[in-house]
C-alpha cells in the first residue's frame, strides 16, 4: 500500500547514456514533482505536473525531460547523463486541500553516473 | 521569491535535552511552512506544518514549531530529545497555490543525539 513509488531506488550508469525513473502515486492526488538533492543534501524542484500539464519547469536542462501518462504516473528521463546528474531524485505528490498542497514522497532513486 | 535559512547546520544534544533547529523564511505572500524529516537513504517525512490556523503547530514524533510572523520564523523544537530523533530536518516554504505547492528548501539541519 506505497503511497508513492519510485523505481529503481539505484541507478548506476555511465556518462552519455540515457536514462529513466519511474514514479507512481496511489493517492488520487493531481499534482506531481520531481526534486533533485545534490550531494550536498540541498534539494531542489526541478519539474511539477497538474492533471498531466506541466506546470514548473525550474531552468532545467533540456537534457531532463519529464513525462507524465496519467495523472498517478510522472516518469523522468535523462539523455546525454553528465557527472553532475549524480544526485537523488525525489518524486513527491499533493492535493490542494485547504491551499496548501501538503507534499509526499517517495523513496527516492540514487543516481550514480560514472 | 521565497526562501528558507536554517541557522546551524549541524545540531547536537544529549538524549533528554531540548531540541531546537532554528529556521527563518522570506516570502512575499503569507507562507505555508513545513518541517521535513529524512532518516538516512529514506525519502522526506513530513514532521508538521503551518497553516496559518494556530500559530502554534504541533506534530508528529513529540515535535512542535511556532509561526512568528515578526520574526519571520518557524523554529523546531521537542521538549525531550530521543536517540530515534537523529536524523536531518528541513524546512520548507510555499506559496500555495500560487506555484501549485512547489516547495523552497533550506539547507537542512543534521540533528545528532548523544546518550
């Protein structure tokens, strides 16, 4: 019963090479992100999606590029990987309730580029 | 543009001692604030938040937080720290729905707990 779900929580992988993570939310919530945290533990929003538009987009490499099926699913995909991508991607999902957009988040996927 | 500082990133105390992480917001619009909890190699717990209902925010684990609006703060505490409270906090600020919840970071605060 996870409420949000990453996949894979590790991601080993060589410069140059494409990759993706996956995310799925089981909460019926509309709005979905992506947070990057460096190594530094400094997070960051990268992307957001409301009813699979997207509606943030924070000066992100075109390299990253988000995708979003269905409003429980909001994919990432990264071409051309560099060593600066190494980092933790978050995926986190929120309802707007009384406003606030309270948050949940997944468990996050390491990503190691080599 | 919102942000967040947390003053200190490194906190330490003795198990039963008082915990305070401090952390101060910039924003342009009345916030909404949250405190986060990341145990190691996990995703991002939410501890509580403020609303703007009572300013006086109680959550989970025995941890509580005061909104200050005068003082532009939204300082952490728990009357008794616990060994399973070892972890990193962050706090964050949104705008609500302004940005659709996007959350503004600080730099996070490493709490350690000595026995």
């Amino acid at each position: 019963d996870t409420a949000v779900s990453q996949t894979p929580k590790y991601l080993v992988t060589q410069m140059g090479n494409d990759k993706s993570i996956k995310c799925e939310q089981n909460l019926g919530h509309d709005t979905m992100y992506w947070y990057k945290q460096d190594s530094k533990k400094f997070l960051k929003i990268m992307f957001s999606y409301n009813n699979k538009e997207l509606i943030i987009n924070e000066t992100v490499p075109n390299r990253f590029s988000p995708k979003s099926p269905d409003k429980a699913h909001l994919n990432l995909h990264i071409n051309s990987l560099e060593l600066g991508d190494s980092a933790v991607y978050f995926c986190a999902s929120s309802f707007p309730g009384q406003g606030y957009y309270e948050q949940y988040f997944g468990p996050g996927t390491r990503l190691t580029v080599t | 543009a919102q942000s967040v500082t947390q003053l200190g990133s490194h906190v330490s105390v003795s198990e039963g001692a008082l915990v305070l992480l401090r952390c101060n917001y910039s924003s342009s619009v009345p916030p909404y604030l949250f405190w986060y909890v990341q145990y190691p190699n996990q995703g991002l717990q939410l501890l509580l938040k403020y609303t703007s209902a009572a300013t006086l925010v109680k959550g989970i684990n025995g941890f509580e937080a005061e909104f200050k609006k005068s003082e532009t703060s939204f300082h952490l505490t728990k009357p008794s720290a616990h060994m399973s409270d070892a972890a990193e906090y962050f706090c964050a600020v949104s705008d609500g729905g302004t940005s659709y919840g996007k959350l503004t970071f600080g730099q996070g605060t490493i709490l350690t707990v000595h026995p």
